[in-house]
C-alpha cells in the first residue's frame, strides 16, 4: 500500500474505545498503566493507540500551579537554576 503522504486525523479517547470495542474508562486506565487491568488488555490497547495515531493529552497545571501575574523571576533565580552564577 502506498503512502499518501497525509497525516492521520487525531483519534480521541472515545473513538479508540468504540475501535476497541471497550469502555472509555478500561482504555483509560490502561493507558495510564492502572495495575487493576490485566496485562494483556494493557498492551492491546497501548498497541492500538499507536496504530491509530492516539496522542495522551498532557495533564492541566491546577491554579496553584500556574505561573501569577506577579511573581517575578529575576535573572539570579534563572542564572541559579542553570547552575550558573552572576
């Protein structure tokens, strides 16, 4: 088969479960390496989301997470981080 050069439309969660033929939740958890989901499912759901081009969405920083509006970062406190000094 040949190659048509398009890349494939990202799957959601929901729509690689219906592929599956499994509950949303199950597919989940089996990406998230839940150990209540035995090996096997585990690796035919992670073997699937490859296949189908599925992308795990990266998880939301909560509010105290967030960098705030006034929190100064000074070049110091870069320089520090880095291993730098000035």
């Amino acid at each position: 088969m040949k190659k048509t050069g398009r890349p494939r439309k990202k799957i959601t969660l929901t729509e690689l479960a219906a592929y599956l033929r499994l509950s949303p939740a199950t597919v989940s958890r089996a990406l998230n390496g839940d150990t209540d989901i035995k090996p096997e499912i585990r690796t035919y759901v992670t073997a699937a989301a490859a296949y189908k081009g599925y992308i795990k969405k990266s998880p939301k920083l909560s509010v105290s997470q967030k960098p705030q509006a006034n929190d100064q970062v000074t070049m110091r406190d870069l320089a520090s981080k880095l291993g730098m000094s000035i």
